[in-house]
C-alpha cells in the first residue's frame, strides 16, 4: 500500500519537460546529482569512441536523444539549476529496471511540432482571412468541384469528324480551393492573392471510339494535388498566408510565416498549362516545377526533376526543338542565377545541357522560343526584386520606364554566346512562333504595353485599372508611347525581325489594333519552322472592361503570307479571318488538333471550351481550320459549369511505343448507370 501511495502521488505530480516519456519527480532537490549518476544524454552522434548508437537511428535526418540507466556514463553538466527535478527512493528503484534499456525521444519533431502549433495559434489570433468578392460580370471565374468518376456524353450537337484523332483534350485554370481567393488583414497591414493565383484544377475531355468504330466521350476535372493543396485541404480552411502583392510589411510577414510553418514561402498553385513530352503529361506553373498527371484518372503523380538534376522551376511555356524532339526550358528563381536554361533529351531522362544565363534581374517570363539552331529568349521589365520589397515596394513590378530587349543563343551555347538586341519596351507573355530566315531569326508574339500580372499598384482599385486597361484603343500609333490607362493591357500580335549579322531590329504590328488577340496556337508540327498560320483567342473588349477581367469572345485565324483585306491601306498587316461566337459566349484553353496524315499546315480543327453566361451551361467546340468563319463542326455539352481558364492542349498519343490496356469507369450524365469503357493504345491508334 505504501509502494502504491507513492506511485500515486508520483503520477499526481507536475511534469516539467512533457517531451520526455516518463518523468522523474520527488520531494528533494538535493538529490538531484543521485539522478546525475543513472543517467546519460547524448544528442545525435556521439563524438566518444565507445558511444555506439542504436543502428536504427542513424537513417532518421531528425534529431533524437537517447537515454541510458548507467553509472559509468558521464553525468548532466552541473550547471542546469534551472531544472528543478528532484527524485524519490521509490523513482530510482524503478529507473534502475530500466537500465540499459534505450529510450528514443525525437525531439526535434516534437519541437517542430509544438512550435507550428505556436505558429498556427498566431497567425489565427493575428490574421483575419476574407474572400475576394465575386461581382456578377466574374460569376465564371468562381471556382467548382471536383465531379468524380468520368461523365459519358451523349447529345452531341453535329458530328465529331470522322478523321478527328483519338485522344485528350485537357486544359489547366484557377480553381480556389475554399470558394475564392483570399485576402488577410493583420497587424503588418494587408495581402492579397493575385488573380490568377488559384489552385490548379484540370478540365478533360476524352475522345476515343468503341468497337463499332463510334465516337464516345467523356468528361471529367480532377485538382493538381501538389504538396501545398494537401497541406490546405487536411486542414479544411485556408492556411498560407497571401505572399505577391500587398503591403510590404504584410508580404515580407507572410513569405516568413509560410516558411516557417510548411517549408514553402508560397502555394504551388500548378495552373497554368498541360504539355506533354515523351509520352508524358505535366501540369506547370512558373513557381514550381512540372508535376507529372496521369492524364486518364487525372491523378497527380511525381514531381519531375529530371532524375534530380533539375532544382527550380520551368517556365509555363517549354518548347520542343524541331527535328531533334528535345524539350528547351528555362528556369527561374528569386536569387541568383536568376534565369537557367536547359535542354533535356528528346526520351526526358537526361539534362543533355544547361546554361546560367547571367541575367542582371530577375525577370518573370513565361515563354521561350525555338528555332532550328536557336534558343529565343524575352527579356522584358518585369521584375520580381525581394530587395524592392524589403524597401517598401511590390514584390513583381513592371516598369514601364525599364529596357526590353530579346536574346538568340545558340541551342547548346552559354551566356557570352547569345546575341541581344534592344527592341520597344514592351510585355509579352506568350509567343506564337520563332523560326530563321536567311541571316534574320523572325519572332511573332502578343506583345502589350504593360503587363497584366500582377496587376495595379497595390492600394489602387484594382477592379478600375483592369477595366481601363482592357479597353480598345483607337489606332495602331496607341500602341507605342500612349500616356493613358486605357487600353495599356490590350495585346497586338506582333513581328521583330533579328538580323544576326547586322543587329538591325525591324518590329512591325501584325493584325492592328481592331482586336486585342492573347493565347496563341499554331500547328505544333511547325513549332521553329515557318509557319503561315496562326489562331488566337480574341478579347471582347467592352465584356472585359466590363468585368475587369479578360474575356474572349471569339477565336482568329491568321493568314501571315497575305495581306489584310479589312485595312487594304495598311500594306504591313495580315490578313485576319474571325470565328464569332453566340451572344454572351466566352472560349478558353483554345488548341489546334491536326489532322492525322493531313497534307498542309491548316488540316484540322481548333479546339475549345466555350460557356454561356446566359444559361451558365459550358461546352466544347470543334471548328474546322479550314472553314474557319463558318459554323463549329461539333458542340459538345458537358456535364457542370467549367470556369475560364488558362491554356489547354490535345494529346493525341499518351502513351507512344507501347500497348497499354485502360479502364475508365463512367457514369451517364443523365442517370446514375455505370459504364467500364476500355481503351487500348498502340504505337499508332487508340481502338
């Protein structure tokens, strides 16, 4: 009974160090060099000869302690007053039954642990989070969920051409993980998510015939599951803190915290475009590298690293060169070497070369061009400085004060073999193709005056400097040197000519300044070849302004070897042909799917997801390249409202040089029967 009393008061008793797995308590402090004799702490490895730790910790990277009940270790260091442990006679016969027998405490993790619940507890207590508003113009920009299994589609409006390939059509946008993107309000002042900022949500739409040679589709969306979307989905609400624009104060708090509570200053939002290469697909945004998508059950795989010789991230637009198939990147990163260039085999195994390109700046770019001897590379003023933001100033800025220019290396070469020429200042985001010409190396893009991203200076209103910005401009002179905000974000497809021996620049406006034209395609057949055709998606100017966001209302063909027919006095524009779309109609993620076997560069059709505000009801469109004004081939009506989005790609072979046996279980958007639909690639087809 005396044993058990003793026991109890023991168990009664305060502990001091909750880490430890058992505690040590008496009523003497006196005694506490008696406890110095039972026991020996060390951390980690052991600099004595005769330490010999247990095998099964030295794979752990955490720090951990053991501890031992012996007498001839050496004891705790006497000056520890401030632990105020003292022991019984009853306690030290029991640690004497544990002698020699090893205890691991992982401290560390136990540390780390109870310190981001400290951290968690603080940015609770000291950051408020809001939704951003939705206003009725944005109503398709609100994020949706996740729908399951594959949806089959039946009631299709005209007909899938006999001749469209098999294969995926799959396009990447912003999707909010809680409903909308977030702002916070603390002590440091407040931060915002930028707009396009949302998690990465994948839309697909799958073509592929039965065994009676008919076309059956389906439809399914799925979010890109980086690290960063299962750390905020476990905890059910948001959790990183805003880190591109706000207060400085705000940022700069945010980017620690981040860090200090996950490991990573930001989210991986993951959203911005699909490519595939070697047989694989990857979901990319510029602020991590590519993640690997299984691009049947949409399923987020590994990250790719290239076997781990590639450690930042890929800009969102990576080129394959032509005739070799090997896949050119670049990589960016907040400090230097702010800008690398790689160039990774034609099978994605190997990094066959890479190049610090010696930027001066950090620059955020998202596109690289190719042609057959070339690398080209934009160097644009916008800048993404932590220094300016340490000042008091935006994280990413564009100074519309700052030098452009565009640099041509060599596809193997290094930063002393690429040649820069100084053009306008100017934002492009996106190229529609490079190719040569003799001694000139001709690039055509979307070129602004300003850049969208992030957006205004923070405190302004954003929702009036989006509306001015995307308004039309009158003539082709407003797109140079005009003061005024509006139409600063209006996009001209435009034309530098390079000439490597001369260094002459010749730029010229392509399409003038009737439509605002952005997220170009072309045949990827002649991705670094000359090309005469291209498409764009083409900005409704007035829905925009009126959004303050960008909508696209109808889709453009261009015609580069002919002249315009709308403007016969601007001998320098080409010729534009429109494919319009019904009232209150916006497309996204558009691509051109050629025609297998097809004999000149237009055989096949441009792709399209396309949603009505008027009766919220979204679909897919198939338009023929060659009769591009007429009426879409085919209309495809999907299952639930797809937001607008950014790129989109088809994927026509997924799996080249190999047979592989795939079940899709399906069920019909009209009723809740279940289908197993099996798909089998080949080197060739899918039947």
């Amino acid at each position: 009974m005396e044993m058990a009393e003793k026991l109890r008061r023991v168990e009664r008793t305060k502990a001091v160090d909750k880490h430890l797995p058992f505690s040590v308590f008496s009523e003497d402090y006196e005694h506490l060099h008696a406890l110095e004799q039972h026991f020996y702490l060390f951390h980690g490895a052991s600099d004595r000869e005769d330490h010999h730790p247990d095998p099964s910790m030295s794979s752990t990277s955490s720090t951990a302690f053991h501890i031992y009940s012996s007498v001839d270790r050496p004891s705790f260091p006497r000056g520890i007053d401030c632990l105020k442990i003292s022991f019984s006679s009853t306690v030290t016969q029991g640690l004497r039954a544990l002698r020699q027998i090893p205890i691991r405490i992982d401290v560390a993790a136990t540390i780390e642990n109870n310190a981001r619940k400290l951290l968690d507890a603080f940015v609770d207590s000291v950051f408020r989070f809001e939704d951003q508003p939705f206003l009725p113009t944005q109503l398709n920009f609100a994020p949706v969920d996740e729908i399951g299994e594959a949806v089959e589609i039946s009631c299709i409006e005209g007909e899938i051409p006999p001749d469209f390939p098999e294969g995926v059509y799959i396009r990447n946008g912003s999707n909010p993980l809680f409903g909308a993107l977030q702002s916070t309000v603390s002590v440091f002042g407040r931060s915002s998510h930028a707009w396009f900022e949302g998690e990465g949500m994948l839309h697909a739409v799958y073509f592929a015939r039965d065994h009676q040679r008919k076309w059956r589709v389906s439809y399914k969306n799925k979010y890109v599951e980086s690290r960063t979307y299962k750390i905020e989905k476990e905890r059910s609400k948001p959790s990183f803190l805003p880190a591109v624009e706000g207060d400085s104060s705000a940022v700069l708090a945010a980017y620690l915290l981040n860090q200090l509570r996950f490991g990573e200053v930001n989210k991986c939002i993951s959203n911005t475009n699909v490519f595939e290469h070697s047989g694989k697909c990857y979901s990319i945004a510029e602020n991590y590298i590519p993640q690997e998508i299984d691009i049947f059950s949409l399923n987020t795989l590994n990250d790719w690293d290239v076997n781990g010789t590639w450690d930042r991230p890929f800009i969102s637009h990576p080129k394959r060169a032509p005739g070799t198939g090997e896949l050119v990147i670049v990589g960016l990163n907040i400090k230097q070497p702010y800008l690398v260039l790689g160039v990774i085999s034609a099978d994605g195994k190997k990094l066959k070369h890479k190049a610090d390109l010696e930027l001066n700046r950090n620059i955020l770019t998202h596109e690289i061009g190719v042609t057959e001897q070339y690398n080209v590379i934009l160097d644009f003023p916008l800048t993404v400085d932590a220094y300016r933001l340490i000042q008091g100033g935006p994280l990413i800025k564009y100074d519309e004060k700052g030098y452009a220019r565009i640099g041509v290396m060599p596809r193997y070469g290094d930063a002393k073999s690429i040649k820069w020429f100084e053009v306008e200042p100017h934002c492009t985001f996106h190229i529609l193709n490079c190719f040569e010409d003799e001694d000139e190396v001709i690039v055509r893009g979307c070129r602004a005056r300003a850049s969208i991203i992030p957006g205004p200076d923070f405190g302004l209103n954003k929702f009036e400097w989006f509306s001015r910005g995307l308004k039309p401009i009158a003539t082709s002179d407003e797109t140079i040197g005009c003061p005024t905000e509006d139409g600063l974000l209006f996009t001209c497809t435009y034309e530098w000519k390079l000439n490597m021996k001369s260094g002459e620049v010749k730029e010229r406006v392509l399409t003038g300044t009737d439509s605002s034209m952005d997220f170009p395609a072309i045949n990827n057949s002649y991705i670094g070849l000359r090309n005469n055709y291209g498409y764009t998606q083409v900005v409704d100017s007035s829905a925009s302004s009126a959004c303050g966001h960008a909508k696209y209302g109808k889709l453009a063909k261009l015609y580069f070897e002919q002249h315009s027919n709308r403007m016969p006095e601007k001998e320098d524009l080409v010729k534009v042909e429109y494919h319009n779309l019904a009232q209150s109609e916006f497309c996204s993620g558009a691509a051109f799917v050629a025609k297998h076997g097809g004999g000149e560069e237009d055989d096949g059709w441009m792709i399209s997801f396309i949603h009505n505000e008027e009766t919220n009801l979204s679909q897919v469109h198939i338009i023929d390249a060659k009769n591009f004004g007429g009426e879409a081939v085919a209309k495809i009506p999907l299952p639930g409202r797809v937001p607008y989005g950014f790129h989109g790609t088809f994927v026509c072979k997924p799996f080249r040089g190999c047979k592989v046996l795939v079940c899709v279980s399906m069920r019909n958007e009209k009723s809740s029967v279940k289908y197993l639909f099996v798909l089998v690639y080949t080197r060739e087809s899918v039947v």
